[in-house]
C-alpha cells in the first residue's frame, strides 16, 4: 500500500494538534483533520476560555518538540496547591493546605495557560513544520483498516492512506465509534462553569482548590493583565444550579462566587463570559485497535480535579512517541498498538478511578461527611511522606 501520510490524527483540539506537532518533530508526515476551524482569540464566538495547566512531565514533552518556546512567555507557574476545606455551616476556610512543589522538585508543578491561547501557538509551531499539514474544516467520517494499513474517508468526499490513525477527536469520538470500541461511563448529575476573574490580592501561582459541597471552586493562576492579577475558575456543582448561575446577571454572580470562594483572593470581579460543560468519568474498553490508537478524551475523560485531564492525555501521546522513537518502521502495526494499550489502559483506569473518588468526596453535602474530609484532608497533609508520595503521583509518577 502507498501511504499518502504516516499519521492521521482526528482532531484539532489541544490534545490533536500538540500530536500533530510532536510527531512532526519525529520526522513523521503528519495529518490533522478537525471540521471546525481553530477559534484562536478570547473575544471570538465559541472560544474555550477553559485553562490547561501543563504539568512537567507534559512541559518537559512539549520542550523536546519545539512548543514550549512558543508558550513561555505566556504561561503562569503554578508552585503551590492549595486545597481550602470550606464544608463547615457557613463558607468560610476551617482547613487550609499547601503542598508545596519545593518539598520534591526545583520546578512548579506546573504552568497555567489559556486553551485559545494554545491553539493559536501550536498552529505557529505546525507552521515551522513541513512535513505537518493541518486541515480545518475537514473531519473523518469513516474508517476502513487491514494489517496493512488504513484508508480514513473525509468528510469532503476524498480518503487519504495512513500507517497509523491517531483518534484525538473527543469523548464522542467518531474513530472510536467507527472502530466498534466501546466505552464505560459514569455520570455525577454535575457540570462545571469555566470563567476568568480578576481580584485584588497576589495569587501568587498558589493554584486553590475550594471545597464545600457540589464539587470544587478552583482558582487557577493566571499572568498579571494590565496591573490586574487574574484567575481562572472551574466551578464544579450540580447541574441544576450550575444552570443557575449561568443565568444570573453580572451582579448577582459575582455576590454568589464570592459567598463560595471565601474571597480567599479578596471580591472577585468577572472579566468573561461563562461557559457550561457537563462532568463524567469515561474510559474506552480499549486504547487501541488495528492501526487505531485512541488518546485524550477519545480515550478517556476525568472530572477536571488536580490537573489531569489533559496531562493523562499528553501522557498517552509520550507513550505513543516513544514507541514510535524506538521502531520507526513499526508505525501503527499490531505489535506496536498491543504495546500502546498494555502501557496505558491500566494507568488510565487507575488514574481515573482515583480522581472519580476525589470528585465524589468534594460533591457530598451531608454535614457529617463534610466534616470527615475536612479530618482525612488534615489527617494525609500531616504525613510528610505519604504528602510527597501524593504530590509525585499528581505529576504523573506511577505509584
């Protein structure tokens, strides 16, 4: 079979293109299909003000591929997380914890960047790449493979030949369904509002997460603004007030974050529009199939707690770049692909399993159960090593 590309990734979100351009950089011919244009401005209809922090695991892959260059300068380190229990009668702090990146790293944990934001860079960095050819406006629509190789069907009509189809093409992946794969799937009745804010006090790059019941109220660094510090937020809670909030006017929101925030960083004042999306645990049966590799949310997706998300996404892409690294000419066979799903599915199940147990932990109500989180928050912070051991596993480290 003549192939037209080496690589077919579907999908241009955050996840597709860093593959397009991390596998560019390998020296592969690149493919990236995605049917709606890259939306690369804050002020533009459909935007996704939602904020990635890139841990370093994910930083130190992004650097090998000549896209951090291009991200530096915007990103905000995030050198401490704090976790504030608030579940008492009233909103206000009665637990506050740091873990604290010093204690196991010269480096933050992280660094906090804008999504639009980072699709705007990394289209710079494809640009630089000859071999990387990104196509907006086209998606896949079928999906047709032998031991061989693959023909993916375009949604203008044409097909293109490939060694390996790479499916980063959301939780409703297409590739995914195409390839029969199947999923399981958890459901909280939760959503999340994603928004950034200014405030009066430093943050910082203290990244806090707020819990009291609903799921939690994170503040995420962001770069100083025109001499205003700013924060983005992912405001976990049940659907139904989620849906609430969304509705209510400026005022109004503002006096509600504020009752949740504890205005631990002073009056939050709302500098965007708010976005709503729901929140599941959704891990696929497989990881691979014949000349198919899922990665991010075609793979699996994570209530948006401790900066995994995306990271467990850049994670599978690693796995997949160093297995191609290290046998070039078995790009996308049978061996290779059982390799891919023998080194992630578990870690992914794990991974997953344990941040579903943190979201069911920050969403409970009664008054009882708030109160014993706050104990067991306090009860893993005062163990020095199981802190450290707990903070490793954050970054990726398997425990």
């Amino acid at each position: 079979m003549e192939f037209d590309f080496d690589i077919v990734i579907s999908g241009g979100g955050v996840a597709g293109l860093t593959a397009a351009a991390v596998m560019g950089a390998e020296g592969f011919r690149v493919l990236c299909l995605d049917p709606a244009p890259p939306v690369t401005e804050a002020s533009a209809e459909g935007a996704d003000l939602r904020t990635t922090a890139f841990l370093q695991p994910a930083q130190a892959l992004l650097a090998e591929a000549g896209i951090w260059d291009h991200l530096a300068s915007h990103a905000a380190p995030l050198r401490i997380m704090r976790i504030v229990d608030a579940g008492g009668p009233e909103p206000e702090p009665r637990v506050i914890r740091d873990f604290d990146s010093t204690d196991i790293s010269d480096l933050p944990f992280g660094w906090n960047l804008p999504n639009w934001l980072l699709r705007r860079e990394i289209l710079a960095r494809l640009g630089a790449l000859p071999n990387v050819t990104f196509r907006a406006g086209t998606g896949t629509s079928s999906l047709f493979t032998r031991e061989a190789g693959a023909i993916v069907g375009l949604s203008d009509g044409t097909r293109v030949k490939t060694r390996l189809v790479l499916a980063a093409d959301g939780r409703n992946s297409p590739m995914r369904q195409a390839a029969g794969i199947g999923v399981s799937t958890r459901r909280y009745g939760q959503k999340a509002l994603a928004f950034s804010v200014s405030h009066p006090l430093p943050h910082e790059n203290v990244s806090t997460e707020i819990h009291r019941s609903g799921g939690p109220f994170t503040l995420v660094p962001l770069p100083d603004h025109e001499g205003r510090h700013r924060s983005a937020v992912v405001w976990m809670e049940d659907g139904p007030r989620v849906q609430q909030l969304a509705a209510l006017e400026v005022e109004a929101f503002e006096a509600e974050m504020n009752r949740r925030s504890c205005e631990i960083l002073g009056p939050l004042s709302l500098l965007s529009r708010r976005s709503v999306w729901p929140i599941i645990t959704q891990v696929a049966e497989h990881m691979s199939g014949e000349r198919l590799a899922l990665m991010a949310e075609a793979a699996h997706v994570v209530p948006p707690i401790g900066a995994q998300g995306l990271n467990m996404s850049l994670g599978d892409l690693r796995c997949l770049r160093d297995l191609a690294r290290a046998a070039p000419d078995r790009l996308g066979d049978a061996r290779m692909m059982a390799e891919y799903d023998r080194a992630r599915h578990r870690e992914v199940q794990i991974r997953a399993a344990g941040i579903d147990a943190l979201n069911r932990a920050s969403q409970i109500s009664a008054q009882p159960l708030r109160d014993l989180r706050a104990v067991g928050l306090d009860a893993l912070y005062a163990a020095a090593p199981v802190r450290k051991v707990l903070m490793q596993m954050g970054l990726g480290a398997k425990g």
